[in-house]
C-alpha cells in the first residue's frame, strides 16, 4: 500500500474517557506548553511520536501494535496513567521517573516487573493532515477507559503544563468562546465523541466505522476555501471554512 503522505512521523494518542454521574464521559486533555513547535498552547489528548523502542515492544505486531505501545507510553510520561499496563504496586512513580530520565520504556518496564496489554486500547482513528512543510504526522487515535483504581492524573510539566477532564462538550464550548485552542484533528474528533454517553457507547461506534486514514484537503466552495475530511467515517462535522481552521 502506497503511503498517503510519504515521510510523515508515526505518532499515537491516547482518547482516556472516565465515566461520570448521570453526564457523559469525561475526556483527559492536556494543554501543550507554548515552546513546544506544534499545536503549541493547544489542547491536545495524551500522545508522540513512535519511537524506536516502541517498536522493539511491539515485536511482530508491525506499526499498529508500535503505536499502541506509543500511545501507552506516552499516557504514562504525560499523564501518569498506567493504561494498557498491569504494574506491581508502587511501581507507576517510579516507572516514570524512569521514562523521564531518559531510561528506555522496555527496560524500565522489565525493571518494575510491569507487563503491556496493548490489546486493551480500541482503534478510534487515523489522521496524516498533509500541510506542513516538515514535521507531518501519521497519528493512530486510540480509546480506553480510566480504571476505576486509577490515580490521580498529573500533568509532565514538560512539553504540557496543564491537565484536565471535561466533557468533549465543554471542550468544544471553551474552544468556540476563546478559551481554549484546538487543531483541527482534535476539533473533530472531540466532535465525533461528544456524539457519545459512555465509553462504551465509542467503542461501539469505533467498530462500527472501521478506521480509514484520514487527509484534510483544501476545496473552494463558492469563492471560499474550507478545509474538508471525508464522509462516512463517523464524524458528524467534514468541513471548516480554512481561515477558522487552526492546524498546529
């Protein structure tokens, strides 16, 4: 199969939905610090690059379970959630710290006696938006589940310097009243899930749209241009006029 964007940078997030009383699901979003080059000061859900190691993780499992196991990581470092992990007890802080010192993701694991399970996460989606010049990413967009024992999340403090939940509703609210700022890809996406009352009820829907990846194209419709996805993939906005678009 042809690459859609040859050269893009594998990448994965992590869509963390955390059931609440009688309202829909809470989303996990952090807030990308205003240094970082991309989507800087946007709200994004957990997520990077693949990364090497990820992909000695993964094994034979090829790119999808690479990027799982990146999505998983990325969690830990940035949020300090243990998704897709079973991890002894009193081992996440220091399986962080780890990560954070630079140490590799399977000898650290290995170190605390932790054990992946990537076949936890759900494949929600996949996006390669083509209009940077560098730095291109091919992101697997994934769904989970807090755990009902999971601890607190707390933000990094590196390349994001704030966490919180909120319902995609509200996200969306805050984005349009000025409050808050969301690329393009998260827009819809948040979208997409602010359709749903339950964690299970995006799974389900997950499956019912199987994953098609997902190029952003610039099309004129009388005299403006809008940035446009394809129908038929679940999400209930396709279009957006480019000039409100915001693209990291």
């Amino acid at each position: 199969m042809t690459d859609p964007v040859p050269g893009a940078i594998p990448a994965a997030t992590l869509i963390v939905l955390c059931a609440t009383p009688g309202g829909p699901p809470a989303v996990l979003m952090v807030q990308r610090s205003r240094a970082m080059a991309f989507a800087a000061g946007a709200l994004v859900f957990p997520g990077g690059r693949v990364d090497p190691g990820d992909r000695l993780l993964a094994g034979t499992a090829g790119d999808e379970g690479a990027a799982r196991v990146a999505a998983i990581r990325e969690t830990l470092e940035e949020a300090g959630l243990a998704i897709g992990l079973d991890l002894p007890a009193g081992t996440l802080e220091p399986l962080r710290a780890a990560l954070s010192a630079g140490e590799p993701f399977g000898r650290a694991l290995a170190a605390v006696g932790g054990t992946l399970h990537p076949e936890r996460l759900v494949p929600f989606a996949r996006w390669i938006p083509p209009h940077r010049e560098s730095r291109v990413f091919d992101t697997r967009f994934y769904l989970a589940a807090l755990p009902v024992d999971a601890p607190p999340a707390s933000v990094d403090g590196t390349e994001n310097d704030r966490l919180l939940w909120a319902s995609a509703r509200d996200v969306l609210a805050e984005a349009d009243a000025g409050r808050a700022s969301v690329i393009f890809p998260t827009r819809r996406n948040l979208e997409r899930l602010a359709l749903f009352d339950s964690h299970a009820a995006a799974v389900a829907d997950a499956l019912a749209h199987p994953v098609a990846t997902i190029c952003p194209w610039i099309e004129d419709r009388d005299g403006e241009r809008w940035l446009c996805i394809a129908e038929g993939l679940g999400y209930p906005v396709t279009a957006e006029r480019e000039a409100s678009a915001l693209r990291g």
